[in-house]
C-alpha cells in the first residue's frame, strides 16, 4: 500500500500545483488588462487636456485681435480740442470781433513787450496795405493796434457767427469718425467731401440764433426754416 498510496499523494500535489498556476496567470492577465486600461485613460485625460489647452490659446487669440480699435488718448484730445475752440468761436482761424476778449501772440519781435497782455477789441480796421485786418485792443499797456494774425480769441462775444473749421486729408477712416461723434455731442455739423487719398472732413459751426436744426449753413435745404406768402415759400 505505501507504492500506490505515495503515488497518490504525489498525483494529488501535482494537481494542486496546477490548480493553483492557474489564478496567477489569470490575475496576471487581469492586471495586464486594467493596466492597459488604465493607460488608454490617462492618453484620453491627456488628450482632452492638450485639446482644452489649445482651445484656450485660441480664446486669448481672440481675445487680442477681437478687441475695438480705438485712437490713441493724446490724438482723440487734440481733435476734440480743435472742435471744442470751434464751438466756442476761439478756433485758431477765427478773426477776432469787436467785445472779443483776446490775447497778444507776436510773431516777430516784441519791441513793445505785448506778448501774453489781453484785452477786449474797440475796433477793426481793414486796409488795403495789410494782409489781415488791423485790431485796436485796450491792453494793460494803453490802447493799441495789433496784426489780427497775432491775436489769440480767448473769449469770443457772443451771438457767434457761422464758422467753419476743416481737417487735412491725411486723416485716417477713424479719426473722421470720430470727428463726425464729436461733431454730434457738441452741436456742430460735420461733412466729409472727396474719395480715396482725397477725403477730408470739414465741420461747421451755424450762427448762434439762425434757427439752424442740423443743415448745412450755406445749403438752403427743406430743413430751413420756411414761410409762405401769397403762394410764394421764401426761405428764410
């Protein structure tokens, strides 16, 4: 009995030696599988994250060139500065009238020391002789006459008259644009003549009391104002 009883015991190892190879070639596999899952998962994390990145790139690209362009600070002042002067009847093209408060700018020299003295106007003396109109000021100095071309408007008397101021061609689609806003918000009428290279804007500024309501000052349009008498509409 011991040959076939050993021979038995050693069939019954045998078995269990194989029993047991099995799992672990089975768990091996099944951790061979959740690994190469888990790896194709990290790819798809990985994946979606470079997508979002590059998602976000294009978002910051938009967000650069998406923006308004606007002009520049300094440049929007200094064409608001020239239609605010206009409004006010100081702009610098202006010929200074009679009540006018304005300032002595000479260009030349200044024997008398007039520069920088203000004064209201007493009287304007056009002559043949002088290019622009001689100005009598009452200046700290005394009374005295003045090229008009070295006068500055500080204050003008109002009402004012029609007066009109216009802008060089070199000024771009936006800045005519926003002349015409600023033009808008202060009550001055703005047009804008010429194509190409050769547009330029000019604004206007209509004589305070004509009863202007937006027209041109020299085109006697339906939007003046009209009466009719005996038939006859005069346009006033």
């Amino acid at each position: 009995m011991t040959g076939p009883v050993a021979n038995t015991a050693e069939q019954m190892a045998e078995a269990m030696d194989t029993v047991a190879a099995f799992p672990d070639a089975w768990d091996a596999k099944g951790k061979g599988v959740k690994g190469g899952k888990g790896k194709r998962q990290q790819h798809g994390d990985q994946g979606r994250k470079g997508k979002g990145g590059k998602g976000g790139g294009k978002g910051g690209k938009g967000g650069k060139n998406g923006g308004k362009e606007e002009l520049p600070t300094e440049r929007k002042d200094e064409l608001e500065a020239q239609l605010i002067a206009l409004s006010r009847g100081t702009e610098s093209s202006a010929t200074p009238r009679v009540g006018d408060l304005v300032e002595v700018k000479v260009l030349g020299s200044d024997p008398q020391e007039l520069q920088g003295q203000m004064g209201p106007v007493l009287g304007i003396a056009s002559l043949p002789s002088l290019a622009t109109p001689a100005i009598t000021v009452r200046l700290p100095s005394g009374e005295t006459s003045v090229s008009a071309s070295e006068l500055r408007i500080v204050e003008a008397q109002r009402p004012l008259p029609e007066g009109s101021l216009s802008f060089p061609k070199s000024l771009t689609g936006m800045e005519r644009k926003f002349v015409h806003s600023v033009c808008e918000r202060l009550g001055l009428i703005s047009q804008s003549f010429g194509k190409g290279d050769d547009r330029y804007i000019t604004a206007f500024r209509p004589a305070e009391g004509s009863g202007s309501s937006g027209c041109e000052p020299s085109a006697p349009s339906p939007c003046s104002p009209s009466t009719t008498v005996g038939g006859t509409r005069l346009v006033e």
